[in-house]
C-alpha cells in the first residue's frame, strides 16, 4: 500500500503534482474562467464580504498565511489568518458580511471546529477547505471546497498542504473574479500559471537527490533556522514545523526581518540556515533585503542553504548550499518552495533513526483541544 516507498510521507511527497492537479481539475473552463459552483455561496453573497478571517492549525495555518497574502492581494478584501485555538478564546469581531475560512485537512481537528462553531453563531459564513469527504469540519460549515490530495496517512502533513494552498487560490481568485478588481490581467495570468504548476512541482521533486545528501550530513546538528519573507516566511514556518515533528530537532523559523531585532544573536559558526529567497522579479526588493540578510548570517558563521529561484545569480555566491526551484509567480512560489523542505525533513528524520510515518507524542488528527 506504500507503492514501493519505504513510507508513506514519501509516497505522499511523491504525490503531490497529482493532488495539485486534481484539486484544479473541473475548476478552471476552457476560457481560463474559474468556475466555483459547488461552493453554493452565491455570487451576491460573495460581492458583499467586507472581511475574510482564516483560522486553522499546525500546517494548515501555514497555508493560511499564505492564502492572506493571496486574498487580500487579489482581492483587496482585509484578511486575517490566526491560530484556530487562539481565535476561539479572544472574542473575535464577526458579522454577516465576515467570511471565515477552516482549513483542516482531517476536518476533524477540534480547535477548528470550535472556531468555526464560534464564528457561525456570530452570524458569519464559514467555508470550509477540507481533504476530508462527509468530516464534521465541513459538515458544521456553510460550504465546502474539498482539497483532492487523497487519504494522507503519514502524520507529517505534505501533500495536503499543497492543495490547500491550491485551494485558497482558487478561493482567493474567485472572489477577485466575482468582485472584479483592478488586478484581473493579473488573476487571468496566475489562472494560467497555476493550471501549469503541477508541472513545475513535478520538476522539483526530479532534483531532490542533493538535498537528501545535505540533510544526511546534518544528521548530528542539534539547530536548523529557517528564514523566509513574505510569502518565503510561512514557508520557513512550515520547513521549522517538517523538522521539528519528524527529526525531533530544535528548528525554528523566522521573518528574515527580524533578524537583527533579535534572532541573528543566535547564528554561530556552521549553524545551518535555510533561507527561502523570494523571486527577483516582481517584488525585488525583497529579494535584495534578504540577499543582504544571507550576507550577514554568512558573515557571522552559519552554513548557508538557500532556496532560491533558477536564474536567480545574486544568491550564489553567499550559498554555501544552492537548492534551485522553478519560476513561478510570486505567490506561487510555496507550491514548490515546500517541497524541497519536505524532502529534507523526512531525510533528516531518517538518518536520524526515527519512525517517519509516526512521530513520537503525535497524531493525525487532534480531536481534543
Ligand atoms: C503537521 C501537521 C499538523 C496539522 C494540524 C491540523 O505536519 O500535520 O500540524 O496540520 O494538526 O490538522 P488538520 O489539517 O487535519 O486540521
């Protein structure tokens, strides 16, 4: 049942172009027009949200984050992402016109039911973005759009993560559709790139052999940082989160921002740290500012593993590890950049001598609060 892998986490990760494409298969028509009927809220309904809230756990709430960014940039509808177990306990503000997003991937995850519960006696509309069919999550939610990811049997969630993302930007795109902003060249030509994306998740996974090898040789590190911007920064969260559940490692990530107001007091010689280098297109400031960042920390000792677009050659001479992924949109770029972090973990947990698909003290899905 592990089609010839050694785990399922693997099989998983081996699996996502598949559940990318079959979370976009029936939702974009033939004009490159996304068609979202089976999410039942109607279109009025969808013109009038004056607010989108997303709540969510672990790594869904990374995808959440990410979705943020998306929404509010296509959209320009206000979005907040939050933790669903905070959420609950801190008398959020929710109306008729407020659309809250679940994402679960088990649909069963108690802090988010209870968020979700929370909102909707507030009097807001609750999608629920769910890989699970007929689960409570989606069942308590005014609509639903399902992930196509598969049953994901490995606690480390991967592939699911990806086709929430893809989900959100589907959900995310519609509204831009429906509500008709300035950026609809923009929503036309990511439509476009994300019907290609499986593609470009496919390549990524073709060039993993040398990062298996990095995470081999860090097999006895006791420290991974993880830096990240904008949409890099749940990325790097989510890189952290890979690390710390299956190879049992201090791992944190950061916005590479924040760097000098604190966490650069960490860097010492040879601590490895990851950065995910936004695209030096369109946003390159960014690109510059962490080009800089990955200076620094070089300069104070710490073993360089950057992730960064190809043909991307500002970054080259400060990596002293140079993991290359495709050029994809700005807020793609999670769709790949993931990837190779996943790939990483799930390396490390194994050198390391732990039970990839089972984790100690975790489980797949956390019906308690
Ligand atoms: C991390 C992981 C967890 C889940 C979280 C939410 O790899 O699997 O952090 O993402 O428990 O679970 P769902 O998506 O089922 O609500």
């Amino acid at each position: 049942e592990k089609g010839g892998y050694d785990y399922f986490m693997l099989k998983e990760i081996a699996e996502q172009p598949k559940a990318v494409a079959d979370t976009l298969l029936g939702r974009i028509d033939a004009a490159g027009s996304l068609t979202l009927d089976e999410l039942r809220i109607p279109d009025s309904v969808l013109r009038e949200v004056d607010k989108v809230v997303i709540v969510a756990c672990g790594t869904a709430y990374h995808a959440g984050m990410i979705a943020k960014l998306a929404i509010e940039h296509w959209t320009r509808i206000p979005c907040e992402t939050e933790l669903a177990s905070e959420f609950r306990y801190r008398d959020p503000i929710l109306d008729q016109r407020t659309l809250v997003i679940a994402i679960s991937q088990s649909g069963e995850t108690m802090d988010t039911l209870m968020a979700l519960r929370h909102a909707r006696e507030q009097g807001a509309k609750v999608l629920a973005v769910c890989n699970t069919n007929g689960s409570t999550i989606p069942r308590e939610s005014d609509a639903v759009l399902y992930t196509h990811a598969g049953p994901e049997v490995a606690v480390a969630s991967t592939k699911a993560f990806l086709t929430q993302l893809v989900a959100c930007y589907l959900v995310a795109l519609y509204l831009g559709q429906v509500r008709g902003t300035k950026w609809g060249d923009e929503i036309r030509a990511v439509v476009h790139d994300l019907a290609a994306i499986a593609t470009e998740v496919d390549r990524v996974l073709e060039t993993m052999e040398p990062v298996r090898e990095l995470a081999r040789s860090l097999a006895d590190k006791d420290t991974v940082l993880f830096l990240g911007r904008h949409v890099g920064y749940p990325v790097a969260l989510e890189g952290a989160l890979k690390l710390k559940e299956l190879a049992y490692m201090h791992a944190e990530g950061f916005a590479a921002g924040e760097l000098k107001h604190g966490p650069i007091a960490l860097i010492e010689e040879d601590l490895p740290v990851v950065v995910v280098v936004p695209s030096p297109r369109g946003r390159s400031v960014l690109h510059d500012k962490i080009v800089s960042n990955i200076q620094e920390i070089r300069a104070r000792g710490a073993r360089t593993i950057v992730i960064a677009e190809e043909g991307d050659e500002a970054v080259a001479p400060y990596a002293d590890h140079l993991i290359r992924i495709p050029v994809t949109p700005t807020l793609l770029q999670p769709l790949v950049s993931t990837v190779p972090l996943q790939v990483f973990a799930c390396e490390l947990a194994t050198a390391r001598g732990n039970e990839v698909d089972q984790p100690r003290n975790l489980a797949k899905s956390v019906t308690v609060e």
